[in-house]
C-alpha cells in the first residue's frame, strides 16, 4: 500500500468533522499521529461521573434487563476513554 492510499483509507474511515481537520495532512502517517493524539486524551471528569453511576446503579423498580443494559451502556463508555496504546 503506498503513502497516498494509505491517507485516503483513514480519510474515508473516518466521520466528516474528522476529515476537516485532517484533510491537510500530507502523510498517512501524519494524519495518524493526529488522531492518535486527539483519541488519547482521557475526560477524566466523565470518567469519574461514569464510576459514580456503575457504583450506585441500583434496579429498584426497574427490570432487570433494563439495569443490565444500562450497566452495559455505562462499563461500553468507561472503556472507550481507556486511552489508546502506543
């Protein structure tokens, strides 16, 4: 795969308010390097809004799919801010 196909695969994988701000890039790795850095930095206040509600998620009223599936909802978010590996 060469350097040029390589920008225009992550170009076209990614969401168009991405691409604005890629685009310019000259190098695939370069546009990389970008996204890496944006996608690496930890919301360190969602986090810990993320840990307080699975610590006190409670069904109550609520079936117990439906908690199951929010507890999945919220453990789905909290790993999306692990940060990404080098």
């Amino acid at each position: 795969m060469t350097i040029c196909s390589t920008k225009y695969l992550i170009l076209n994988s990614v969401s168009p308010s991405i691409v604005q701000t890629i685009v310019f890039h000259e190098y695939g790795i370069d546009v990389w390097n970008e996204l890496q850095e944006h996608f690496s930095k930890v919301d360190s206040d969602r986090v810990a809004t993320l840990r307080y509600a699975i610590i006190n998620l409670k069904q109550g009223t609520k079936l117990c799919l439906t908690t199951l599936l929010t507890m999945k909802s919220l453990w789905e978010e909290l790993n999306s801010h692990r940060p990404v590996p080098i």
